[in-house]
C-alpha cells in the first residue's frame, strides 16, 4: 500500500514485482530465473543494497557478457521502483551508474531495394503484402500479423497499434504514416475479418514456413547463394537504416520505430559512419 514507509526483504521485494510486473513479460520464465539468481545474491532488506552489494554482484558474474549483467541490474532497479512505488523502504543508489559498457550492436539490413525486391518476388503471395508492411512501417513481425482494420485508418493515412514498452504495463500506442505505395496495398487486401492479412480465410499467425521458402528449397539448399537467409526482423532494421539515411534524424526515426528510449536508435547512427567518412574525403581530397 501506499502508507507508512516499511521495510522489505528482497525475497518479499522479488516476489511482489514478480505478482506486479514480471509475469505479464513476454519471457516471464526467465525473469522469473533472473529473480531468483538476485535473491539467492541480494539476501537481506531492500533497503540495506549497497553500492559495495552491486559492484560485488558485478564482479561474481563477470564471466558473463556484460549485455547479461546489464539486464540483471536493470531488473533489480524495475524492482526497486515498483517498491518504492508502494510505499517500501528502498536504498538510496543509482544502479544505473554501474552499467558496463557493451560491445556496439552488429546491425543487419538489407543494402538497398534491389535485395528487398528479389525477396519480395520470391515470397509467397500472401506474404508479399506482409513484408511490404514491415519495410514501409518498420513495425515487428507480431505488430503486422495482429493489425485490424480499425488501426488503418485510409483517411488521414495513418496506421495507430499498440507496441511494446517496458514503461508501461500493456504496451504504448503508436501512430505510423502510411505511404501511398502501403494504402494502396492494404487496401487491396480483402476483408474476410478483423484482421488485415489472412490466409485461406484465417488470421496469419505464423510465417516461419512461407519465410523460409523464400530462401531454401525443400531439400534444404540455399537457393541462391547471392541471397543468403536473414530473419524477419532484419526488415525492421532495414526501415530504421533506411529511414535514417534518407533524413539524418534520429528523432523522426525514433518516433516512426516507436523506440521509448532514443539510446535505442542510436544503434543505428554508427552505420552512417562510412557516408560521413566519405563525405568528408570528397571535401578534403
């Protein structure tokens, strides 16, 4: 409750974030696994975590990537909010502080359209209409297979879902621009039900299958080595790379992604790298 400030242990504090927030998350077994590793670590009151707790924890897994130990002092600060949310008595740090650095992400996209459009031409023709969504919009894969028809809106080109947000419980709503070159595709999508893209009059729920024919034959050959398999999530980066190359805005494309935290497109500034290098020799040559 929210009354007298009060103590509690982390077991408590683990269990109650668990009840609050950790079951409703995508993977809610492995937080639950990373809860139970920080309460056999962190074994006495919330509020007596040290700075010296942190940097021991850090330093007992530090066989770990530190992309795996980041993740777990950020759980432990999510768990340190919803206590002192409720009223608990909580320590005084900034966990934040200890976060290691992490190697630069190794971000896949597709080259330019040429790539795009031999993967299209290949794909499915129920799956054509899909792809073209996720390059056009950068939305994820679950994003596209679950948009309605009361999301697009054709009338003033927009498409509003619901995405993902550890800020908040159930996600945050999102509104897209739709391109004329999408509105025409939707809207030549036939309107068997609630959803936009089907198959044989039901709901898309998988692709893996129609995907995977794009790039291998039965057999399980590639079939053609110049086009080697990439997931389905390349598509997003691809938009986010392309977008930020066309307008050098990591505002415009953080907002079009729909990324909570701007840090999380700025991923994608280090592949303009190469443009700004080459950009300067031609003026310094």
């Amino acid at each position: 409750s929210l009354g007298d400030i009060v103590e509690i242990n982390c077991e408590q504090a683990f269990v109650k974030f668990f009840e609050y927030k950790g079951q409703y998350h995508r993977n809610s077994k492995d937080t639950l696994g990373k809860l139970n590793i920080l309460s056999n670590f962190f074994n006495k009151n919330l509020s007596e975590i040290t700075d010296g707790d942190i940097i021991s924890f850090i330093t007992q897994y530090k066989g770990r990537k530190n992309s795996t130990i980041n993740r777990y002092l950020a759980l432990l600060s999510a768990v340190i909010n919803v206590c002192n949310d409720c009223g608990y008595h909580v320590p005084k740090i900034k966990i934040s502080k200890y976060k290691l650095k992490e190697p630069a992400e190794n971000i896949k996209f597709l080259k330019n359209w040429d790539v795009a459009q031999k993967i299209i031409d290949r794909a499915a023709d129920h799956l054509k209409p899909i792809i073209y969504t996720a390059l056009y919009t950068g939305m994820r894969l679950n994003n596209v297979l679950s948009l309605r028809w009361d999301e697009v809106d054709f009338q003033n080109k927009i498409i509003r879902v619901k995405v993902k947000d550890r800020t908040k419980d159930g996600g945050k709503n999102l509104s897209i621009p739709m391109i004329d070159k999408l509105a025409v595709i939707l809207s030549a999508q036939p309107r068997i039900n609630a959803f936009v893209f089907n198959y044989k009059g039901n709901p898309i729920g998988s692709i893996k299958k129609s995907w995977h024919t794009i790039f291998y034959t039965s057999s399980g050959n590639l079939r053609d080595p110049s086009l080697p398999y990439i997931n389905f999530h390349v598509l997003r980066h691809t938009a986010a790379t392309w977008i930020l190359k066309a307008t050098g805005n990591l505002k415009i494309t953080q907002q079009i992604l729909g990324h909570a935290n701007i840090n999380t497109t700025s991923k994608y500034a280090h592949i303009l790298d190469e443009e700004k290098r080459q950009a300067l020799n031609s003026v310094f040559r």
